[in-house]
C-alpha cells in the first residue's frame, strides 16, 4: 500500500521550492484503495433514527454502582499506583460483561455508547479519576493525549483561544466542529456541566461518507490522498510539526476516517506544506454541512455522571460553544481518556502516520516529551 510523503522528504523540502514541489506531487498521488460504493452495516447510522431510543444508553444499575464502590476500595486497599492499575486490578464481577459487550459496540455495531448514572458526586477528583481509569483499562489501553504524555486528561476552560498555535480546543470553551481525537476510542466521563452550552453532537462518519458519495462522488477520492494535520506544537524532538496522513481508509471490509478541520487549516502556517485546493475546502465545506444536519446528527443530553465512549474511526463527534460559573468549584470539567483497543480493527501504516504510542502497540496517542506519571 502506498504511503504519503516521508519524513526525510519534509526534511529536505524545507526552504526548497523544487522538494516543496514533489512533495505536493507525493501528497496528491499517495491514493490507497477507494470505496466507491455506499457503506453498509450497524456504523451507518442517522440521528434521528436514535434519537427516540435508548439502545445506546446503558443506565448504571445500583447493583453496578456497588461493584465501582467495590472495586474502588480494592485499588486503594492495595496502594496501587493509579497508572498501574489494569483491568485485573478493578474487578467488576458483572459489569465487565456490559463492558465487553460495550467494546463488541464500538468496533463492530454502531461506534458509540453513552453510560449515565457514575455517582460522581460521592467522590472526591481522585476517585472519580480512579474509576474512570478502572473502566477505561476494561476496554483497552490508555495512550497519551498531549506532548506531556498526559494519559487521564482533563477537558475544562483554562483561558487560552485557538489563535495560539500551541492551544488545542480541550482547552478552550469554543465551539468544537465535527472531529475526530488520535486514537481508537475516546471517552469522556463528565464531573461537572457548564451554566450552558457545550451539547455534545455524534454522527456516523459512515452515513457522512454515503451522502459525499452520493452528492459529490468526485470528491470522494481526495479523503484517501496525504493531507496535512497540525501537531498544535506538540511535536517531540526530531519530529515534523505536522501529520502527513490520509483521511479515510478502506481496509479489511472497513471505511476508518479521521477529520480534524481545524488543525486541516491551521498546518497552512508552515510555508512547506502544500497549499490546500479549492476543491479541498469544497470537500470539507460539504463534510461539515452534512454532519452539522439534522438529518444525521445525534445531540447528546451530557450531564455529571455521563460517560460517552465512541469509536473515533467511526464517529465524528462535536462540541458548542458554552458560559461558565464564576467560581472555579462550579466551572465545567471532564475526564477524557484516549484508549488503544487491542484487538482494533486492522489499519495500515500509513493511517496512523509516524506514530509510535499505543502504550507499545502504535495505536495512535500523541508521541510524549517526557512520559509522566500523573
């Protein structure tokens, strides 16, 4: 299979108006097999045809909110480190169940699924942190999330706007576009809710896909060809400041796609990557139109207990803009974990770029600085 661009081709186009040339050649040749007919299957899915049912809502049972209590106890009786905690180490005697027929969702059925009813409240940060992590290491392996090799995350306002180069939208309160995170599965668990705004949106990047196909079948291509994504200066030493990966990828009878317009756009301050093309901002312009739609998009009702895990090659997820509270205590914070699953749906090299996370697999993750602990 054909891959985009190398790094040493970066490396030498800079400043050099014949490499940046073939590298724009490379970009645009660099196509991987194309599905040119519609996608099938329990990933192809609109909103509205969820919107009346609870089949992906599990509703915590007080029996299950006793088993996190249990397991809960059970790491803090030990005095286990929190990033050493495994799955083992959290037993949850029925509720692992759930959760693998959880992860069977998220690879094989719909892509994602909203867990409620995590009595936040009785815990401390810790805990809830604790718990979190303990159900995340049911489903897969944690990978790091920023430049820091931070693997709990947290998503909450911190003041900074995306017109700094090194911000990313976590942490921001602006409004998120339709985006997809650097792993195979991402959860988010929330412990507080903002005065307002911040609604969580879902679509299936597979009915995304058909309707592309179907109005603008000449664009479709150009979701396989090398595109370029800004690392928001969380590159590590010796790496390029920028992806240089395809946006969709037909492999093993499944369509992935990864799309983050913002970090699309942003990578054009680097005079070396190639310009993006008028039918490049077409093609995104129509991908935004359709997952913003009513006629696919699933809102979500996220509140303090919520925990929303889905398949980032299968779902496009998106944020609103929100007001917070005034006072710290009260202001909206979520944990966020980037999981590795280690039986993944198979992807060729080329999809996940250089990377080298995974916790040891190569499953997407941000390539840390200095891996820390907490």
């Amino acid at each position: 299979m054909p891959n985009g661009p190398s790094v040493d081709q970066h490396e030498k186009a800079a400043g050099n108006p014949d490499a940046q040339q073939r590298l724009r050649v490379a970009a645009t040749t660099s196509v991987t097999t194309v599905l040119r007919r519609p996608c099938t299957g329990p990933a192809v899915w609109q909103g509205p045809s969820l919107a009346d049912s609870e089949e992906w809502v599990l509703r915590l049972s007080p029996a299950q909110i006793g088993e996190l209590d249990a397991a809960l106890r059970t790491v803090r009786e030990r005095s286990l480190p929190l990033l050493r905690v495994n799955a083992g180490d959290f037993p949850l005697p029925t509720l692992a169940g759930e959760l693998e027929r959880i992860a069977d969702v998220l690879e094989n059925g719909r892509g994602f699924v909203l867990v409620k009813g995590i009595p936040v409240q009785r815990y401390s940060e810790a805990a809830v942190g604790t718990i979190f992590w303990g159900l995340g290491r049911h489903l897969g392996i944690p990978v790091s999330q920023n430049a820091a090799g931070h693997l709990l995350g947290h998503v909450r306002d911190t003041g900074r706007t995306m017109t700094d180069p090194a911000t990313r939208g976590y942490q921001t309160r602006a409004r998120l576009p339709f985006h997809t995170d650097g792993s195979d599965v991402l959860g988010l668990l929330c412990l507080r809710a903002a005065r307002s705004g911040a609604r969580l949106t879902v679509v299936s990047s597979a009915a995304v896909y058909n309707a592309v196909l179907a109005r603008r079948p000449e664009l479709v291509e150009r979701l396989y060809r090398t595109h370029f994504l800004d690392r928001r200066e969380e590159q590590a030493p010796g790496e390029q400041p920028y992806w240089a990966v395809p946006l969709a990828c037909w492999h093993g009878g499944r369509l992935s796609i990864r799309y983050n317009r913002c970090y699309l756009e942003s990578v054009q301050r680097f005079p070396d990557v190639p310009r993006l093309e008028p039918a490049d901002v077409e093609l995104f312009d129509l991908i935004d139109e359709l997952a913003g739609s009513p006629e696919f998009r699933l809102d979500l009702d996220f509140g303090a207990g919520d925990l929303l895990l889905l398949n980032n090659h299968a779902v496009l997820h998106s944020r609103t803009a929100y007001e917070d509270f005034a006072e710290p205590e009260r202001q909206r914070h979520v944990l966020r974990l980037w999981l590795a699953l280690p039986h993944g749906r198979q992807l060729p090299p080329s999809f996940w770029g250089n990377a080298r996370g995974g916790g040891g697999t190569g499953r997407g993750g941000i390539t840390p600085r200095d891996v820390i602990a907490t």
